[in-house]
C-alpha cells in the first residue's frame, strides 16, 4: 500500500507513541486507586516499545536500530549531535524521497500480483454452473430470485451483503454496522456494484464476482488494496430507506 511518508518521520512516531502512552495513563488512572510512581526503566521500556511499533515497516527496514538508539540517547539527553541541522534536512528529504520510490516498487508489485490472482479467479469462477457475465465483466449467479421491483440508479436499498476478497478474507459486511440491512445509495457506491444490485428484483440473493476496473481500481484512494478483484454476497431486502 502506498504510505504517506512526512518529513519529520521521528516525530510523527513520537506523536503517535505518546498518544498511546497518554491514552494508557488516563485509562489507569481511571480504572486503579494506586498512587505508586510507576517504575522509570518499565516506564521508559514502554516508551520504546511504542515508538518502535509506530515506525512502519519500510522505514524500519532502511534503518540500524542501534543508530537509532543512540541518536535518541543523544537528542533526549540535551547533548550534541553528530550531525547538524541543515545536515539533517538534507538526509531527511532524500530519505523520505527513497523511502517514497521503495513504496511505489512494492505498490506495483502488490497491484500486478492482485491482477493477475482476479483475473484467474474470474477466469475460473465464468466456467461454474450459474454463473453469468454482463458486457463489462461483471459476473453474477442467482441463489434465489425474488419478485419484487428492482431499483435504479437512483435508489437507496436495503441490503445484508458481505464483501471478500478472492483469498477468501472478508473486508466487510452489513452486520459488522450493526443488526438489520445496511442502507445503501447506488449513486455512492463503485460501478460494479451498483450494475449488480440494478440486475436484482427485491428480495433476491445474488453473489457477484467483481473485476477491478468496476471495483476501486489501480489507485484506490479508501485503503484497498489495488486492482483487487471483489467478491460480494447480497441480498436485496428492499427499496427505500
């Protein structure tokens, strides 16, 4: 996935740490009526711990741990830097601009590997028996076919649904947003999934198998995964909010 990477990467780790940490103390506060210090080196370890699990995995790769270390004991400490600040601005910048190159390698990677896994899913699942495929790509099969209208594009249905990928991992599903069906706009959602609950009548239970290019894409900008084919289990439970 793509990351977006700020300058100061110590200080975004070091603002997220503290976050955690202050969250922590808060919580304890509220919850014990123990008024010991807690222990400084326990204290500190915790700290560290934090702030390591905040650096994200493509910087941690690029960097020694003990250079780390020891520049913070340095910094913390009041003492003198080995390298200067108009130094560091330079390191940092042409770091992050490394950092930025790496991603957008693995990015492609992870996109061309999800296209070519949906395409042999797609590839496969066109031959099973019940499946059919529209003009675009879009593949359905009928679990059961209901009675009822079926919507426009300018509908908001009702809907119990669950959204995987072809590896099988669920990303979501109307009942992880509460009890009932989900209220769903077509005019909000991905073309592919609109063109599918079009096809439905009220009352039907249909699963789609939707290529990339009518899903999120190459680029999602929501945190998917890019050119992931996406695989939904619908039932249309009615027109209307």
């Amino acid at each position: 996935m793509k990351q977006a990477l700020r300058p100061t990467l110590a200080a975004a780790a070091l603002v997220a740490a503290l976050g955690v940490v202050g969250a922590g103390a808060v919580h304890a506060q509220t919850n014990s009526s123990s008024t010991q210090p807690v222990d400084k080196n326990k204290a500190s370890y915790v700290v560290g711990m934090d702030l390591a699990n905040n650096i994200p995995p493509i910087v941690k790769d690029e960097v020694d741990p003990r250079v780390v270390a020891q520049a913070f004991t340095t910094t913390i400490e009041g003492g003198k830097p080995t390298i200067s600040d108009a130094e560091a601005k330079t390191i940092r910048e042409a770091f992050v601009t490394q950092l930025r190159a790496k991603a957008q390698v693995e990015y492609g990677k992870v996109s061309a590997q999800n296209k070519q896994e949906g395409d042999a899913y797609l590839a496969k699942n066109r031959a099973q028996a019940g499946v059919k495929t529209t003009a675009d790509g879009l593949q359905y099969q009928v679990i059961s076919q209901g009675s009822g209208p079926r919507p426009t594009a300018s509908d908001t249905v009702q809907i119990n649904y669950t959204g995987s990928f072809v590896n099988g991992q669920a990303f979501d599903s109307s009942a992880s947003h509460g009890s009932g069906p989900a209220s769903i706009s077509l005019s909000n959602v991905f073309p592919g999934f609109r063109e599918g609950l079009m096809l439905m009548s009220t009352g039907s239970h249909y699963k789609f198998v939707i290529p990339s290019n009518l899903a999120y894409g190459a680029e999602p900008k929501n945190g998917f995964p890019p050119n992931a084919t996406l695989i939904f289990d619908v039932t249309l439970v009615k027109i209307g909010k």
